[in-house]
C-alpha cells in the first residue's frame, strides 16, 4: 500500500501532527501496512518569509507519498499536492500520528475537496 | 531636485503636504503619488486625466515539454514562485517578483518572461502641474514593483526630468517606503507631536538614514499632544521646518478635498517657509559662502 505523509511535531509515531502542514516540524513517511516509517525534516520552512506550503510540497511529492494527513493546509501548497495527485485529509491536529493513521485507515477521514486555511499571502 | 513626502505613521498628513507644496512650487513641479496601494493625491490635485495604462511584471513561463525538471530555477527562486512536484512544474505567478533569475538560469531555454498586471499607471494635468500616480491592482500583494515601473515612467533613470518631482510617499518603513524615498534629494517627515507619531518618526528616521539623504520634518497639529516630538528633533539634529497648526479651518478644508494653501490663506505664508527650507536642505550653502554671509 502507498505511503502516508503525516504532519509531525518529532519523529516517532507517537508524536503529535503537526496542525500546520507548510510550516510543519517535519513529516512522518509511514508504512501503513508494517507501521515502519522515515521522518523527513522540514526546519527549513521556518526560517521562510513566504512559500513554506509550495516547499513541503515539494518535499512530500519528493518522498513519494501518495497521502498527506495533517492539520491544515494553504491553497497554493494544496493546488500542487492536488496537481501530483496526493490526496489530502485535513483537521487531524489533534491526534497522534499512529491514530491519524489508523482513522485514515478505518476510513474516518475525509479527502479534501478544498484547501481549509486561507494561507498567509493572498 | 526630488522631494519625497513620507511619514513612519499613517494619517500625519503626507497627502495635504505633498498637494500644498505641489500647488505653490516656484517652478514647474510633476506631482507622484506613489502610495500606490491608496493613491488619495488626485482627491486634492483634481488633476484632468489624460492616459491611463496597466503595468506589468515579467514573470516565468515554463515550456513543460523542454523542461527536464533540473531544479536551477526553483533552486535560485528567493520565493517559491516555481514549483517542482515529482514530474510536475508549477509557477505561482502571485509569489514572482519579476527578478529574471529563472529564465536567466534555465540550461534549456524553457522559461520565457510571461505578464502579471500589477495595476495601472494615470497620468493627467493639474493646472501647471504634471500630475502622475500609480495605482494598484486589487488582489496584488506587492506594490513596488508598480513603483518602480511609475519612477520608470517619470525617466528617473537614468537622467532626472528638467522638472521638479514632488513624490507623496506611502506610510510606514518597509519597500514600498524605501522604494519611494530613495530617489529623493531631500526627505520631508510629517508627523504629529503624540506618542505614536514620535515612535514611528524615530523608525522613519532610523530606516531612511542609510540612504544618507537631507531630511527635515513638518509637525501637523503641532498644538496638540507634547513636546516630546521638538525635544526628540532636537537630540538627533533633525530640522524641523515646518508646523501646521491645529485648526478648525484646516481640517474643513481637508475634508472637502481643498488644498489647504488656497482654503486657508494663513497656513499659506507657513508653506512659503517651508518650501525654502526643503531649497536649502538639498543646496546647503557652501563653507565659503556661510563666511561670506557671516
């Protein structure tokens, strides 16, 4: 099965996601059939003025996830999430990463039709 | 000689300055509003439009067929403005700051410069003044760009026109402020003697001194607040060359769109002074010539 890119606060499966996904701690790249991950960092994106959505993108796209679970999401970093094809579940932020990834999994999230936060740049 | 009108705080009166020098100067005079995001100079000037045109930014056009997803360009890119997905490219046009780096870069030749509208250029005639403003695009998020392209427009580069250039600026001291003040010989400050005018004169002040221009400020409402605002120009040696009283008459004059040199005949003799100030500040008198005189 595809792998998931959850939003993470730390890099362990128990770490909380991380409710913002461009300016997210990092990504946890998750199995889910073994549960087996990578944690992939995203520091870089706090130091940036603007465009930390389009570059986490750019980093989730890069691991090959087909999946993004997080907290929310901007418009631009949807539009290219959307573009590669990774669908997105949004509003997990207050769940660990092994429960988002278990609700993913008994089907009780949503795929997003629409980015769920305004950004910070029209 | 350029005269920018700028201010740290919103609301001191940059607009009623800018419009009262600009009615009254002793030779001719192109008047810019370069507050670009709410251009308000016209509302004084009344100036009789004579063009109007969009301005544009070049911003990157991908050829996706040419492109080998090399990264060059969303490495260079200082704001995500090009987008590399997997396979997929994307641009966010709204991101570009028209720099050029990407399709300078591109080993391919599959970027070329495409168009953003950043908003319109309006130029017109107000009496014997040149009247130019620029005005933003409802949606644009960065304004000086379009400031750039109107200075661009007045020939500011590479020769200054034969005409005086009063440039009313916008508030604050971030680009958009800069943008408009470096290009001045000589900086007008308006402020007001209250606690939030002397803050943001001191970071005006703070912002504007590496450009290593003239500056003086006028104190509108000077009668109000405290003394704090003379005693601050008074430490850091920064003229004050002007004060608008707090006056009834003033503030009527303002609200129904009047310059206040031709409302209010009393202030006009204060803006006389203030306009051979602004004349002294960017010739200040040589040594030899103070020895003369002295």
């Amino acid at each position: 099965m595809a792998k998931i890119a959850v939003s993470s606060e730390g890099p362990d499966l128990d770490a909380r996601v991380d409710p913002r996904f461009g300016r997210a701690a990092g990504f946890m790249i998750v199995d889910p059939q073994t549960m087996a991950f990578d944690f992939v960092d995203n520091g870089a994106t706090q130091v940036m003025a603007q465009g930390a959505g389009i570059q986490a993108a750019e980093l989730v796209a890069g691991t090959g996830a087909s999946v993004v679970l997080t907290g929310y999401v901007g418009p631009k970093a949807f539009r290219a999430l959307s573009a590669v094809g990774i669908a997105v579940g949004q509003n997990l932020n207050d769940l660990t990463v092994r429960d988002a990834i278990r609700r993913f999994q008994q089907g009780d999230v949503e795929m997003a039709a629409a980015p769920n936060s305004r950004g910070h740049r029209a | 000689m350029i005269v920018a009108v700028a201010s740290g705080k919103g609301g001191t009166g940059k607009t009623t300055v800018s419009a009262s020098l600009a009615s009254i100067w002793p030779a001719p005079v192109i008047a810019v509003d370069l507050d670009v995001e709410e251009p308000n100079l016209h509302l004084f000037l009344n100036p009789v439009i004579r063009d109007q045109k969009a301005s544009y930014i070049d911003i990157p056009e991908i050829d996706e067929e040419r492109c080998t997803r090399c990264r060059a360009c969303t490495d260079i890119c200082q704001f995500k403005a090009i987008g590399i997905f997997g396979e997929v490219v994307m641009t966010f046009p709204e991101m570009c700051h028209g720099c050029g780096a990407c399709w300078t870069i591109c080993p391919e030749n599959a970027i070329a410069p495409g168009k953003r509208e950043l908003g319109q250029i309006v130029t017109g005639q107000a009496g014997p003044i040149e009247f130019v403003m620029g005005r933003l695009r409802v949606g644009e998020a960065m304004s000086p760009p379009l400031m750039r392209n109107v200075k661009r427009h007045l020939g500011l580069d590479p020769t200054p026109p034969d005409r005086d250039i009063i440039i009313d600026a916008p508030p604050g001291v971030s680009c958009p402020a800069i943008n408009a003040v470096m290009d001045a010989d000589v900086i007008v400050l308006v402020t007001e003697p209250t606690p939030f005018g002397l803050y943001d004169l001191a970071l005006a002040q703070k912002a504007f001194a590496p450009l290593e221009k003239p500056m003086g400020v006028v104190i509108n409402r000077a009668d109000i607040g405290t003394r704090d605002v003379h005693r601050h120009c008074q430490k850091t040696a920064l003229p004050i060359l002007a004060e608008i009283p707090y006056q009834r008459d003033i503030a009527e004059a303002y609200a129904r769109g009047q310059i206040i040199t031709e409302a209010v005949p009393s202030v006009r003799p204060l803006f006389d002074a203030l306009v051979k100030r602004i004349a002294g500040l960017a010739n200040p008198p040589s040594p030899s010539e103070e020895v003369c005189h002295a």
